[in-house]
C-alpha cells in the first residue's frame, strides 16, 4: 500500500553535504554557516534502520535536519546496471536501504545507474591555482568508485548495446517503485558522469540526456522516482544533453520531479572540463536559481565537487555556501 511521500517544508533549502560521524567541530561549522539541512552519506557496513535513526537524532539535536541519506554499496553498481551475478542480492539490499529511510523518517535518497563509476583524469587548476576535478576525453581510460577502480577500453571485458542498459535498468526500477512508495521515500537518479555516449565499453544512454531522463521516468512512472538535478553534469554534456538547464528544469519542474539539485559550474562542455568555483564557469548560477524559484522547487540545493581553496576543504565550503546563500536571498526577494 503506498502511502504519502515523507513531508519536506515548501520552498528552496541549502544543505551541507557532511559526515555521517560529525565531530563538535563539524556540527559547529554547519551551524556557523547557517545551513539548516544535510545530506549523509554511509556505506554498507553501516546501512540501516538503527543507523539511519541514530545520524539522524545526532543531528536534530544539533538543530539540523536530514533532507537525504546514502548508502554507496547500493549505487552505481554494476551487477544492477549490467545484470551481472549478485544483481538480485543487490537489489534486495537496496529496497532494504529504501525501507530503512521511510521507518527512519528520511525523506530522500540518491542513486546513480552507472556501471563503472565516474570518470575523472589528473586535476587541473582553476581560479587562483585552485586544484579541481578534471576530465578529457582524450586521455580518460579510468572511472572510481568507492575502492574501485574500472580499466578501460573494456570494464567488463566486452561491449554493452544500449537496449541491454534499458533491459536492465526496466528490471530494477519496477522492483524498486512500490518499495519507494510504500515507504514514502523519494528517489532522486543523479545524471551520468560525465554524460559521454559510451565509457569502457557501457553505454551511457539513460541518464546522459533530457531524453533519456524523460523516458526513464516514464518507465518509472511514480510520483516517488525524479532526479537528483547536477547542474554540473547537464554544463558538463551541453548540447549533447539535448536540452539546455533551463528547458530541463522547466519541463521537470513543472512535473514535480525535481528533488534535490547539485549547484556547481565547470569551465566548458566536453570533450575536456575543469570544475570551477560556482561564480567563475560559464553558466550563471544565479539563472538557475530563478528558473528553479519559477518551478516552486521544494527541494534542496548542494555545494557539490568543490575545487580546494587555501588547501582548506572548509574555505571552499564556506565560500560557495556563503555565495549560494546570498543568490538565494536575492531570488526569493525578487519574487516577493
């Protein structure tokens, strides 16, 4: 029986991505910051109910409230994407997650249908000298996650067709629905990073483009599966996207399927990017805020893939969430 989604106060919230074990100090930055939500993130040795609760009194009695929380042994895995051994196991330990969120009172969560993680080579500078993530697609032939690493050309030893990563995602998504909304849980599909067509053989057909977006929700069909909107991966593909931010937000906004959004910048589209500081890449942030004030986002906004500022990851953090802060106030003053 489903039942209604987990309620989250109307209008656009800024949360800190922070540690599922926060020091004093920790707590104290976040507070100092002005931030009144967080993400969390764990990994499977630590996933479940009594954990999930515990993180989040931890941080209620802080004055801080758990917008989201992931487990990364249940996302981007390949024995989901590619129906590998073990992808039914896998499966039931992500219901598991899902129903672990809704008896904590977790509103959302976050998942990523790639097979071989994400794609990064050396990091470049930014402003300043900054170090930041990089990718070129020239000399790219390794994807990360989470203690793996994916050798190209080929990841798994031989070439996937695109109906195969359909085939497989059709099968765990019809699974997962009326796990989600038994639960009252959101489930937001981060876009694939980078949204190239085709990365060690996988291609990268669903999540890499408004289209396949549009036609995996579809396939979804659930008020309780949208997407986890990164800005940076939808600047990073640019027109291989199909659709531009704006048109993106537009059309899911106005579905209502738009839970969560990572606000970050790069330099340039593909085939070679460098993130950047959020006022220093070619989109105007301060744009996708309004288009996302013009949709009545409830969701939350994240400073995500920082580039490192005085080699001090807190100043970066800071920085951006200070500067996201005041574009916000901006917004909402102008539509008052």
């Amino acid at each position: 029986m489903s039942r209604p989604m987990i309620p989250v106060l109307p209008g656009m919230k800024i949360a800190a991505q922070a540690p599922s074990e926060p020091t004093e100090l920790d707590l104290q930055f976040i507070q100092q910051m002005g931030v009144e939500y967080v993400v969390l993130w764990t990994g499977g040795d630590k996933a479940g109910y009594d954990y999930y609760a515990s993180r989040k009194a931890l941080y209620e009695a802080a004055g801080l409230k758990v917008y989201g929380f992931g487990d990364s042994a249940v996302h981007n895995q390949d024995a989901i994407t590619l129906g590998l051994p073990g992808r039914d196991e896998k499966i039931e330990e992500y219901k598991a997650h899902i129903r672990n969120l809704g008896r904590a009172g977790i509103p959302y969560t976050t998942y990523a249908h790639m097979a071989n993680g994400i794609w990064s080579t050396a990091r470049e500078t930014t402003r300043g000298g900054a170090p930041a993530r990089a990718f070129n697609l020239e000399t790219a032939d390794t994807g990360y996650w989470v203690g793996r690493e994916y050798h190209g050309p080929l990841t798994h030893g031989r070439v996937y067709s695109e109906d195969e990563i359909w085939e497989n995602f059709a099968y765990f998504i019809k699974q997962v629905v009326p796990v989600a909304e038994e639960a009252g849980v959101r489930i937001g599909i981060h876009p694939d990073d980078p949204p190239v067509a085709e990365l060690g053989g996988v291609p990268r057909c669903i999540f890499s483009s408004f289209e396949g977006y549009r036609r995996a929700l579809e396939l979804a069909d659930s008020p309780n599966v949208g997407i986890c909107l990164c800005v940076g991966c939808w600047l990073e593909g640019g027109p291989l996207m199909g659709k531009d931010v704006f048109e993106t937000i537009r059309y899911f906004g106005e579905r209502k399927k738009l839970f969560k959004v990572h606000f970050r910048n790069v330099n340039r589209p593909l085939p070679h990017f460098v993130e950047t500081f959020i006022d220093d890449g070619y989109m105007d942030m301060y744009r996708v805020l309004k288009a996302m004030r013009a949709v009545d986002f409830d969701g939350v906004f994240i400073a995500d893939h920082i580039p490192l500022m005085a080699n001090d990851h807190r100043v970066a953090t800071a920085y951006t969430i200070g500067y996201m802060k005041a574009l916000l106030e901006r917004v909402e003053a102008e539509a008052r």
